[in-house]
C-alpha cells in the first residue's frame, strides 16, 4: 500500500475538514488530477484529429520467391521504401458499423470510410491470393525436370532455353487466371493510348494498342486491378514535344509530372504504393531518361523498357526488358524463317550505322577482313539484308547508342543464332529464358576475337543452338491478336513477375 510523508495509508483516518486546506494532501491530489486529464487528452487527441487531411499509410515491400539476384530464378528480397503519413489506418477486420462509429463525423464521412474498409480489405484479400501463387511457384521450381509437369493444350514449356520450365508454365497459368490491368482513362492521344505500329519503336505501339483493346487481362475496376498503366508513349511525346536539335526534353519530362500528378489527384492508387504496382512501357532511347523526371516513377514503379540497361539505373528485379522489333510496313507476317543450317555459308554477319563506340569497334576490326565474318556499315547494292541473315550461322548483334538492337529479334526470327556484343544490357525474358543456351555473348574486349570463338563451336552444339532459336521464337512473334506464350504474353508476364516481387499494405 503506497505510504504517504505523514506514514498515514489511505485507509487511515481522515483528518477534519478544516485541516484538509492546509495539508500537502490536497496539492498532491490536484496534481495528480492534471496528470491524469493531461494523459486522457494526450491519448485521446489522434484519434479526434481531423482523418479527412490523412492518407492511408502505404507499406509496401520485396517479397523474394528465390535466392539469387535474377528476377525469376529470384526475386530480390530487398525492403521497399515505406513511406509515413500521420493517420488513421483503417482496419478491414473492424466492421463497417465500428468503421463508422470510430470516424462518424457526418454521413458523406462514414460513407467514405465504408468504401475504404471495402477496397482496403478487397486488396489484403489479393494480396494472400498472390501469397499462396508465390508459394506455389516456390514448390514448383522445385522440379528440376526439363519438361513442365502441368497439362497444356497448346504448348508444354520443355528444354534448356528456360531457367525452370516447370515453374514458368505454373506462373504463366497462374497469371492467366488472376492478372488484372487497370488503364488510367486520362490522357488524349496520340500521345497517351497511342504509339506507332511500324518502324524501330513497333513493339512500343503495338503493345498499347492491344492493351487498350480491353480483351486481354485488363479491368474496368480499378479496385480488382493488380497494377495500373500509365498509357503514355514516349515516342509520341518525343515526336510531338521535342525541338530538334534543342537537346533538351523538359517538355516530355514535365508532361509525364503533370500526368502523375492528375492520377494521383484523382485516383488513390499511386499514392498507396507510390508508384510500385503501376507501370510505363518505352522503347525509346529517352524511355529512362524521361522516367527520372518522376523519382517515384524511376526508383519504384515497374519499368518496361528495350533500353535495357543496368549502368543507366535498370533494376531487373522491378524493371523488364522489352524487345525491340523493327516492323518496317507494320505487317507481321512473312517474318519467320531461314535455310537449313547445312545450306548457310555464312559464319557471322552484320550491316548497320556506326552508332556508338561498340559497332566503331567491330566495323575497324572486320569489315573487308574475312569472307566468314561479314561485317558492313553500309550493305552493296543488290545485296539483301533479310537474304543475308537467313543465309548466316551467326548473327552478330552489338549495341548500338543504346544497348538494345532490333537485331536480337531479327536473328531468332531468321534462325540465325544470337551473339550478344554489349555492356550492361539485360536481355528480354531474362528472367525465364536461359540466354546462355540460345545464344553467344561476347564481351566488347574480346571483339577481336570473335571468329576464334564462333570457330571453337562445335558443329554438334550449333545444331543444339539453332534448333533451340527456332524454338524459343514463339516467345518474340507478333500475332494479332495475340496468342498464348507470343510477345505480347510474354511482356504481360514478366509484369505479373514484378507484381509477384511486391506486397502492398495500406
């Protein structure tokens, strides 16, 4: 029992009334009073402080499905950046009716905290439904088989082009009952919902174009979408926006800050995860440059980008290389083919413009050298560049200004194996493909010794390669519409890996 300075308990006597004013038991129970008003306020005060100022508190995270830094044969488990808000958080397990009581102000306000209980418990709900696919993807990359276990009616992936075939094929299914893509409606074309179909930046247009289709994965509820897309096209910006020779792109930069900016006004999606389950597509050379206009866009959201390239802040685990295919009149037949690979007399080819240092580097090196090694910067008249790649062994593909080249395509396409020349470039699909068994990489340093290398080949293990470019193709064609495990599906997956490597909170 506490003991008082005069050693009286509580329970002692009471002095008389008329001692109470001059004893130090009345001070001490005046200050013991303010204390415990001061506390109840104190406690009481973030919870009767305005909610209608707050924003609910992202959190959100990396989630590694593997162990090393690969983003399919895994996931990089590093913590995202969360980001706090003084707030009220709302509780999906509270009911509606408590929901109410706890924030009730006045009607519109409990009508708006009920339509947040409701998407708030509506996303932790597909956030378990993707915990169970994660897990599920963890036991099937446990089958080492060549060979995918699970039944398909129109392809069964199988053999060394991928990194876990099983694995793959059990993500691709899941993918294709579950993902969600929301298109942000805002924005006119032609520089939103718009891109171009034909030429370099084909791949750009073309996949926008489908997407906005509405036929494949997307949703007219944003509530029930697993990530948004920012339909701008950076080609088109760049065409309708940038001054030639101004050397300065502000313009393309603050239209995508200004674009952010709307969405994250009007809709609450960009701010609960800040940016990291929405993405943008580019197969711009400016695509990244114009990304970092927006820290959040550059640092969180999924990029997908043919610029592919890690020295320029490229992150595989939440950026995806894009392909890039050079539809020169748009159509998209008549691509696929080439001789047999007893009639290709060719052992490595390359036409293409001097740019930047890596092609410099090649052209000095072997044009007019060696009739095995075919390298121009400027192909004779009468002779074919289609023919030429369709007649060759190897496919030289060196970067170019930028690290992605048309070229990677164009070689699967005419079965002509891949050699990879460049610094820093993340091929497309790295994440399920096994590039090492598709194609020759070859480190800028040893240019000089390319035809060494190609020779060293065994005509055993290019009879390997090449049946396995002819059969890695079905990856990189264009269909339209698209069908299952083509270009377009393939894109739409490696998005759906990155929204796997994520998990959201509010």
């Amino acid at each position: 029992m506490r003991q008082y300075p005069n050693n009286k308990s509580l329970s002692s006597p009471s002095p008389p009334p008329s001692s109470l004013g001059s004893s130090p038991f009345l001070v001490l129970l005046v200050v013991i009073t303010l204390v415990v008003i001061s506390v109840f306020i104190f406690t009481l005060g973030p919870e009767t402080s305005s909610w209608s100022n707050s924003l609910p508190s992202p959190l959100t995270w990396r989630v590694g499905l593997y162990g090393n830094s690969n983003a399919f044969a895994s996931f990089a488990q590093s913590e995202h950046p969360a980001v706090s808000y003084n707030t009220i958080t709302f509780d999906a397990s509270i009911p509606e009716d408590q929901a109410t009581l706890r924030l009730g102000e006045s009607d519109a306000e409990a009508a708006v905290a009920r339509e947040a209980v409701k998407r708030y418990s509506k996303l932790e709900k597909m956030e378990a439904n993707l915990a169970k696919i994660r897990s599920s993807i963890r036991e099937a990359a446990r089958v080492r088989n060549l060979t995918s276990i699970h039944e398909d009616p129109d392809y069964v992936p199988q053999g060394p082009i991928y990194r876990n075939a099983n694995a793959f094929h059990r993500s691709y299914l899941e993918m294709e009952k579950l993902f969600k893509i929301y298109i942000y409606k805002e924005g006119d074309p032609p520089m939103f919902h718009d891109g171009p179909c034909r030429s370099i930046y084909s791949s750009e247009g073309r996949f926008i174009h489908e997407l906005e289709k509405g036929k494949l994965y997307t949703t007219t509820d944003p509530d029930e979408a697993l990530v948004y897309f920012l339909p701008f096209s950076v080609v088109m910006l760049v065409q309708y926006l940038f001054v030639p020779d101004s050397h300065q792109i502000d313009a393309i930069g603050n239209t995508v800050i200004d674009y952010i900016n709307v969405i994250a006004d009007k809709h609450p999606f960009w701010n609960r995860s800040l940016g990291a389950d929405h993405f943008m597509l580019s197969c711009h050379d400016w695509g990244p440059r114009t990304s970092s206009y927006v820290p959040h866009l550059f640092h969180n959201s999924i990029r997908v980008l043919c610029n592919a390239n890690t020295s320029e802040g490229f992150n595989p685990s939440k950026d995806a290389s894009f392909p890039e295919i050079h539809l020169r009149t748009g159509e998209i037949t008549g691509l696929i083919g080439g001789l047999s690979p007893s009639r290709r007399s060719i052992l490595a080819f390359f036409a293409g413009r001097l740019h930047g240092h890596i092609r410099h580097l090649l052209v000095e090196q072997w044009k007019d050298k060696d009739q095995d090694v075919q390298v121009y910067d400027q192909l004779p008249n009468g002779m074919s560049y289609d023919s030429m790649l369709k007649n060759s062994r190897f496919c030289l593909c060196p970067s170019g200004y930028e690290v992605a080249s048309p070229r990677v395509v164009e070689a699967i396409y005419a079965e002509c194996v891949p050699v990879l020349i460049s610094d820093s470039y993340v091929p497309p699909f790295s994440d399920v493909l096994n590039w090492k068994a598709i194609s020759v990489q070859v480190e800028v340093k040893d240019i000089p010794k390319i035809k060494d290398i190609l020779m060293g080949i065994s005509q055993r293990q290019y009879l390997r390669m090449q049946r396995r470019v002819k059969q890695v193709q079905r990856h990189f064609v264009v269909h339209g519409p698209p069908k299952r495990f083509d270009v377009f599906h393939m894109t739409i997956h490696s998005i759906w890996l990155r929204r796997l490597n994520i998990r959201i909170q509010d």
